[in-house]
C-alpha cells in the first residue's frame, strides 16, 4: 500500500511524492529534488513545524502522516560526525570495531580504513575489500571476487556504485550507526574486479603522496591489487588447512590457532 507526501520549495510549488513503508525519505528529497532539476546534496527537508526530518529513517518509522508537506530547504555546509560500527561476519572472524567518520566520507572508504587498520585499531589484519575464492569447490580453478555486501538501516548495498555514496548520501549526517558487513560471490574474476575498483575507488589516503612518495600508475595499481588479493586467498587457505591438521592432533590446539 503506497500513499504520497508533498514537497514544498521557497516558491511554494508543490511535488507530490509517492512513498511506501519501508521508503527512505531521503529517497523522497532525491525524487522531489529530481522533479525540480535541483543537487540533493544542497537541500534537506523539514517538517511544517521546521522540525529538520531524519533522511536515513523509512517513511513508517518517520512519525510522518500520509499526505504530510515537507519544505524543501538549503542544507547546511557543514560537515557532522558519524560513529560507525562495523559488525564483521564470521568468515572474517566476527567482532564489531567502532570509530567516528566525516559524514561525507564514502561507504568504501569506511571499509578501507578498517581494513588498513586506520580505524577501529583492529588487532589482526583484515580482509574487507580484496577477497577471493576459487571458481572450483575444490580449491582450483579462476580465482573469483568476493563482493563486500552491507547491511545498514535495512538496505543493502553491495554494487560498486552504490559503495561510493557517502553517510551523508543515506541520510546519515551524525548520531551512530551500524553497518553489518558479509561477502558474496561476485562471479566476476579477481582481475577484472580490481581492474574495476581502481577506476571506481582512490586509495584509503595520500600520505605516500603527500610525503613525497611516487604514486602507483593508473596500469599498475589493479595488478598490485590482484597479488595483494591472491597473497591473501593463500594465507586464508593455508591458515585453514593448518586449522584442520591441528584439529587431527590435537583439537584443544585449534582454538589457539584461530585466535
């Protein structure tokens, strides 16, 4: 069952919006700003009251009515504070490392400063963004790109495209948030993956660059990025068979192994 809201800009036009339930209302100022040929990205939404609207929450849980009018309104410049919460799945040994973000910062750049250890201070490396897995069960065969999947508020995003949208793109401009992160079999080669990654992503910062370092050509970085990936398929395949060798010896031994 669907129903409508109004959007009202500075010259009093209206823009009728159809919303469902589960419809995010920062999905809503998206459409109206749409209708209106406007950047979402300068705009927010308010109440009639001027109460500022919370874009990342579903339209049933926004306390709004069906038939509501929202004002459109310039967005304010600055820039909130975002404490995120990863929650790791458990091929990636589970746990949930937390650290604050710019909320203009990127769903990836979330996942690379984790992985690098920029953030959450992990205490073991991390895999997040490079993981591979054989196209043949048994270990053999291509070796294919496992997709990071996020789980937040209820949506998930999983495309490339749709990790380059930052906290403040999902509505998300301050408080706290958990993202509950799993992986999925891509089918799209290792190779060709990051190939697409490096046109897609910048590197998780620019200290090398900025402290003088040379900067990795455009042809070379996918090709780093697939051994980087590949030296970490081998250690998660070595690390596990080493696991099933300590369990036929001595199964007390596995838990240190996996710690």
């Amino acid at each position: 069952m669907s129903a409508s809201v109004f959007v009202v800009d500075s010259a009093a036009r209206r823009t009728q919006i159809k919303v469902t339930p589960g419809k995010v209302l920062r999905e809503v100022l998206e459409e109206a700003c749409r209708a209106k040929k406007l950047n979402p990205e300068a705009y927010a939404l308010k109440t009639s009251n001027n109460k500022a609207v919370d874009l990342s929450q579903p339209f049933r849980l926004s306390g709004l009515s069906a038939g509501a009018k929202l004002q459109l309104v310039q967005a304010s410049r600055s820039t909130g504070v975002v404490s995120v919460a990863l929650q790791l799945p458990d091929v990636e040994g589970g746990g949930r490392f937390t650290d604050k973000f710019p909320s203009n910062t990127s769903l990836w750049l979330v996942l690379r400063k984790f992985e690098e250890g920029v953030a959450g201070q992990p205490q073991r490396k991390l895999n997040l963004t490079q993981r591979a897995l054989p196209s043949d069960g048994s270990g053999a065969g291509r070796l294919l790109y496992e997709q990071p999947s996020i789980n937040v508020m209820s949506r998930t995003i999983e495309t490339f495209t749709d990790l380059q949208k930052t906290l403040a793109q999902l509505g998300i401009n301050g408080g706290s948030m958990l993202m509950r992160l799993n992986f999925k079999n891509s089918g799209q080669p290792l190779e060709e993956a990051m190939a697409e990654i490096s046109g897609y992503f910048t590197s998780v910062d620019a200290t090398s660059e900025e402290s003088g370092a040379s900067a990795t050509s455009k042809h070379e970085a996918p090709m780093l990025m697939v051994l980087e990936a590949c030296r970490a398929f081998q250690m998660q395949v070595q690390r596990t068979q080493a696991c099933l060798w300590m369990e036929l010896l001595d199964p007390s031994l596995t838990m240190l192994m996996l710690r």
